[in-house]
C-alpha cells in the first residue's frame, strides 16, 4: 500500500512537471512571435551583397520606408508570399522598398562556391532579381544578421522608418490576418513624417 501512494505521488508530480514544461514553451512560443520596438537598431553601416556580387549600402535607403525580410531555406516559400502580398499592397507606393537577406549561407561548405550559391538564389527568385524596389541580398559572413539581431532558424520581418531606424520587429507565420496586421503597421510608417 505505501508503494501505491509512493507511485500515485510521484506519477502526480511527473504530470505537473510536465504541464509546467508544457506551458513554459508555450510562453516561449509567444515571446520569439511578439513584436519588439527599438529604435536603437539602424539601417546604417549595414552593407551587403546582392545576387550578382555587386555591394548595397542600407543606410542609402534612408527616405523611404524599408520591409526587410530575413530567408532561410526552409522558409524561402513563405518568404515570397510575405513579398508577394505586401508588394500587392503598397504597389501604388514609391517611397517603400523591399529587401530579402538570404541569412543562412554562412555555413556552406568551403567547397561550395559563392557563385553556385547565388546561382542557386538567383534560380529560387526569378523575375524577383533586378526589381527597382526590390533588393535581394545575401549576408555571407552574418555580420548584417548579428546588427539586426535576426534568428537563425526562422525568418522575420522587420520594418524601418524614413530615418533608417527599426519601428517593428515580428516572427511571424504567413496568413491573411497577418498580412493585414503587417500593412497596417507599413501604412502607420509610411504617414508619420
């Protein structure tokens, strides 16, 4: 009988232990998807790579409205959605530009070259290369990654002011609700002075 009550005892705190965990990373779920605010991020300093090799300085982006989106490959899918549906959005617009940093190629193998990478990039983005709003840029040495503070496991949306500085930073999974919580906060940007 005390063997019972020992094993009811302990089956009972494996349970709550296991509901504790479960809504720990629950929590932790809902902080890495939050929106973060800060204005101490900045577009400037930041240069980077397009496809074609040629050096893009984001702080030359100043004046316009900035939505960068971080790549990583098992997103590339999702991340033409988020540019596909905000470009549709804000079409009309001419002081907003959209950056994809392919951020997850600093890992590749010494064998790979940078060509076959940006083969391989330029191939999954066709028609999307050499688009006047459009910047597709690969962050080889993660050093415009580490400025933005950008995962490197999920992709993430982040929107600048006219003055380079970072207003929303958000986590987030493509879906129609989201695409409208996303212009919303563009279209806020994009009026403030």
């Amino acid at each position: 009988m005390r063997y019972l009550k020992i094993s009811i005892i302990v089956y009972a705190v494996f349970f709550f232990f296991c509901i504790d965990a479960f809504a720990a990373g629950k929590r932790l779920n809902a902080l890495k998807n939050r929106t973060e605010y800060s204005e101490q991020i900045s577009l400037q300093g930041i240069i980077l790579e397009d496809v074609d090799g040629i050096e893009h300085d984001l702080g030359d982006l100043q004046d316009n409205v900035v939505v960068l989106i971080t790549s990583i490959r098992e997103n590339r899918k999702t991340v033409k959605k988020w540019m596909n549906a905000l470009k549709q959005a804000f079409k009309e617009q001419v002081n907003i530009r959209f950056v994809v940093l392919v951020n997850d190629v600093s890992g590749r193998p010494f064998f790979i070259s940078k060509n076959r990478v940006r083969g391989d990039i330029r191939k999954d983005n066709k028609n999307k290369v050499r688009q006047k709003n459009h910047l597709l840029l690969i962050d080889w040495d993660m050093k415009g990654s580490s400025v933005l503070k950008a995962s490197a496991d999920k992709s993430e949306i982040f929107l600048f002011d006219k003055k380079g500085r970072l207003q929303h930073r958000v986590g987030t999974s493509f879906s129609k609700k989201n695409v409208r919580q996303i212009t919303a906060q563009v279209s806020v940007i994009l009026n403030e002075d």
